[in-house]
C-alpha cells in the first residue's frame, strides 16, 4: 500500500512515499521443547519504527521496542514465554510487525511451532552413550524421538540415520570431557528429520566433482539443527563445489563455524556463525536471517566463481525474499559485496564489509520493499546498474538507504538525486571517495556528508569513524536499531553513520 507523505528529514521539496510492510523473521529454532522462561524473539525493521505484537496460547503482549535478549545475545523484539503457566503439550506462539508511521503497514509472521514441557511429558529423555564401532541409527532409534545420544572419541556416518517423523529434536553431541574436533561425522544422506548436531565436527571429503554436500536432504521435507558445530571439506574449499546442505536441508546454524567449503551454510537461521577460508558466496537465499555473524577469507582462487557477501538473484517471474543480514561483518575478501537482482522485503542493517579486490556492491533489474541502514563499506563502489535494455535496468520501488558510510556510489543518472521520487531514497549517508588524480568524487542522495577516509584501526579491521568526526552525528535515529553491530547502546540524539557507535 502506497501513501504520500512529507519526510521533513531530508532537505528536498520532493514527495515521498511511505515505506511498505515492515521487514521481520523469527530468531528461533522452531520445534523447541521449551520449560522454564524462554524469549521468543523477532528482528523486525522499518524506517518509521516498529512494534510486534505477540498471541501465545490466546494471551497477548506487545514489545514496543527491541531489547537485549539474554538468549540469543541480539537486540531484538521478545517475548517471554513462560513454560509452567502453560499445559504441556504444542503452543501457538504468533507475531504479528506493525510499522509505526501515520498509516501502520503490517505483516504476520508464520506460526512458530514450540512445545511446552515444564512437566517432562513430551517426548524422550533417554541418552544413550555410543563409539565409533556401535550403530548410530540404533542409538538414535532407542533414545526415542527427543532424547540424546553421546559419542565418544571417533568418525561416525551420517549415512541412513533414519526417523523421518520425529516430532522432537533427539541430540548428538560429544562426550563430556571430549573436544568438538575428536568426534567427527562424515557427509551422508541421514534419511531423517531434526537431528540437532551439538558441539561436534562434520565434515566431507570431496574432490573433482560437480557438486558435493556434507548433510543430504529429503527434497525439503527434513530440516537440521547445527549447533556449536565445526563443518568443512578436508579436501580444502578449491577441491569442488562443497556446501553443507543437500538436497534442499533446511538448516539452523547457531554458534560455531564453517571453513574450507565452496560456500557459507545456506541455512534458514544462522546466528553466532564464523564462515571464512571459503571459494565463492558466503550467504544467499530467500527467507533467511543472518545475525552476529562474520566472515574473513573468502578467495575463489582458479576455481572461476564469482563470489559475493550476499547474494540474491533471481529470474523473473520469482523473486529472492526476506533476507536480513544484522550484525554481520566480513573482511579480507576477494568478493562481491551486496549483490543482487529481483529483491524484495529484505533489510541489510549493521553491516560492515571490507573487499579486497575493488568489486562493487551492486543491485540490477526489479527491487521492492528493500532497507539499506548503518552499512559500513570499505574499498567497494556501490552500483545501481544501469543496464542496455529491460533486464538490466533498474526498477526500485520503496528501496532506502540512510545512515551508511561509503567510498562512492554511482549508476543511473536519472535516479542519482536519490530523493525517492523514483522509487529509492537515498539520504543522511557519508561518503569519502576520491578519484586517481584525487577528486572528491561518487555523491549521492540528499542530506549527504563529505569526509576524509579514515577509520579508527584499519590494521585490526575496526571500521568505526575516528573522534571528532562530523559522521558520527549524520545519521537518524532508527527506533528498531538501538545498538550498533558490537551491541554498544547509542546514545539519545544523532547517530553515528556507518555500523559502529565508535
């Protein structure tokens, strides 16, 4: 829904359009037996603000603002849900994002499925201890659906674990006392549905074929919980094409880290995660939320991959849909940044990004519904891509970009006011580039700010804005944004532009 109002923010006579729904995912693992008091929580943006409202079991309540969730480490909109008030048995956990500008847009996240087991009635408690020389679908077929089974010291096969119907996650984890590298699982097809990896290595050993994965899926039907774990190709990542997930996984990461692989995990949910020493795309996908990760190393060496930060492209008629990357930072990469063609309702926000080669961060053909706030981008033009003919023009509709550092930004001169009226409002950003001979050069939007490069301690990649510097009192408050991509607290009043508060 479109509606016209007056942005008093940026100095410019031009009408603007209020931005579409707000932009929000789950930051939980869904199929959770949950008891004691657990934070649901959501991350949810919009220019405007937002607040969410939440329906567990019938009873309502609204946050009203983001606060630090002692759960997930993440500033994010929660609710807290306390388990012995409620039967055991499925709850109905609901949310609803709802902008809150003169004419609140909404959007309704899909049910999250958790179960409620301060009574220990759902479900296996049952751990079963194995090695490597025991049967690992039998340990997991006599714990029962939600129970755990222990490995000991060794390699284990992924391969044929079975229990496509668990309702429950059933646990896999190291022995107490035993290192996250001495239990290792190899890549295989486990025929089986949320088996919850913990503090354990998987990895493949795959060269010199077209594609290779180290946990298959069942063409969408099965999903996967890596959790603390280590994921890599002991071959290294220029050996082939290795990704975690086959055959359409749905993955939850949390923690841990994955290294020497072709890509990133590609995973639903991917929060705490290290990705680095990587050949080509480090995150991509639709419905995905990527928060507090960070990345280094990404090099695709002869291998012919184009690599990028993110990526999402699509061919028309579909489209790459509600991404959002929070708190995320990469550095010393041979990539891309933020890539994309035919993007909608997703949000980019914290970001810093460092490349190492001179690429762009560039965007191409249909985007809708898309939020650009607090990026840091260092060595890296950003490109709206004016292409020859209908494909690889660019069409923005509710495209914002605001409170972000960056060396310069170009393409379509037509736009390059940036004021909204063509669909992408660019403005309160700073920009420090120069040209070879030294020029000032890549302005763009309104309210803009032109400043010397020079972050506080390059060497050690901490891209914040020096003392003293004007930026750091550009930018807009952002009420969805209370804290910068370390979780430092603003303060009241301007912001910092770029991803750092200091």
């Amino acid at each position: 829904m479109q509606k016209a109002v007056f942005l008093a923010v940026i100095a410019s006579a031009a009408v603007y359009a209020e931005a579409a729904r707000p932009v929000a995912r789950w930051d939980v693992v869904p199929h959770q037996r949950i008891d004691g008091v657990f934070n649901a929580g959501v991350v949810a943006f919009h220019e405007d603000g937002v607040k969410v409202e939440f329906d567990v079991a019938g009873e309502k309540f609204i946050a009203t603002a983001p606060q630090l969730n002692d759960r997930t480490g993440v500033w994010e909109f929660f609710v807290p849900i306390a388990a012995a008030k409620i039967p055991d048995g499925p709850i109905s956990v609901k949310a609803t994002a709802i902008s809150l500008g003169s004419e609140p847009e909404c959007f309704v996240l899909p049910c999250l499925p958790l179960y409620a087991n301060s009574g220990k009635t759902q479900g296996s408690s049952g751990v079963v201890t194995v090695g490597p020389e025991d049967s690992l679908r039998d340990a997991i077929k006599k714990a029962g659906d939600g129970g755990t089974v222990i490995l000991r010291r060794g390699v284990y096969s992924l391969n044929g674990l079975g229990g496509k119907d668990r309702k429950y996650w059933t646990t896999i984890t190291a022995a107490p006392g035993v290192g996250r590298d001495e239990v290792e699982l190899s890549a295989g097809r486990p025929g089986a549905d949320k088996l919850r990896f913990k503090g354990i290595t998987l990895f493949c050993n795959a060269e010199n074929v077209k594609y290779a994965s180290v946990i298959g899926g069942e063409n969408g039907a099965t999903c996967c919980w890596l959790d603390d774990c280590r994921v890599f190709n002991k071959k290294g990542r220029w050996a082939c094409n290795a990704n975690v997930f086959g055959n359409r996984m749905r993955g939850y990461v949390t923690g841990g880290e994955t290294f020497d692989m072709a890509n990133g995990p590609g995973a639903t949910l991917q929060r705490g995660h290290y990705v680095h020493h990587i050949a080509s795309d480090v995150w991509t996908g639709s419905d995905c939320l990527v928060v507090n990760c960070r990345c280094d190393n990404v090099d695709p060496g002869k291998t012919g991959a184009h690599p990028d930060f993110h990526q999402s492209h699509a061919v028309a008629p579909n489209w790459v849909h509600d991404v959002i990357l929070y708190n995320v930072s990469g550095y010393d990469c041979r990539c891309q940044g933020l890539f994309g063609i035919r993007l909608r309702d997703s949000a980019f926000v914290n970001v810093s990004f460092k490349c190492d080669n001179g690429m762009y961060s560039q965007y191409s053909d249909d985007m809708e519904n898309v939020v650009f706030a607090h990026i840091t981008l260092v060595n890296q033009t950003w490109l709206w891509r004016e292409g020859k003919g209908p494909k690889g023009t660019f069409n923005p509709k509710d495209v914002r970009v605001f409170n972000c550092v960056f060396a310069q930004m170009g393409g379509f001169a037509a736009l390059a006011n940036g004021d909204g009226s063509a669909g992408l409002l660019v403005h309160h950003n700073v920009f420090y580039g120069k040209d070879k001979k030294g020029r000032v050069c890549g302005e763009y939007g309104t309210a803009t700010l032109r400043i010397e490069r020079a972050f506080a301690d390059e060497k050690n990649h901490h891209y914040a804005l020096p003392k003293g510097s004007p930026a750091l009192r550009h930018g807009i408050a952002l009420q969805c944004v209370p804290a910068d991509i370390n979780g430092k607290p603003y303060t009241k009043g301007p912001r910092p532009c770029g991803a750092y508060a200091e």
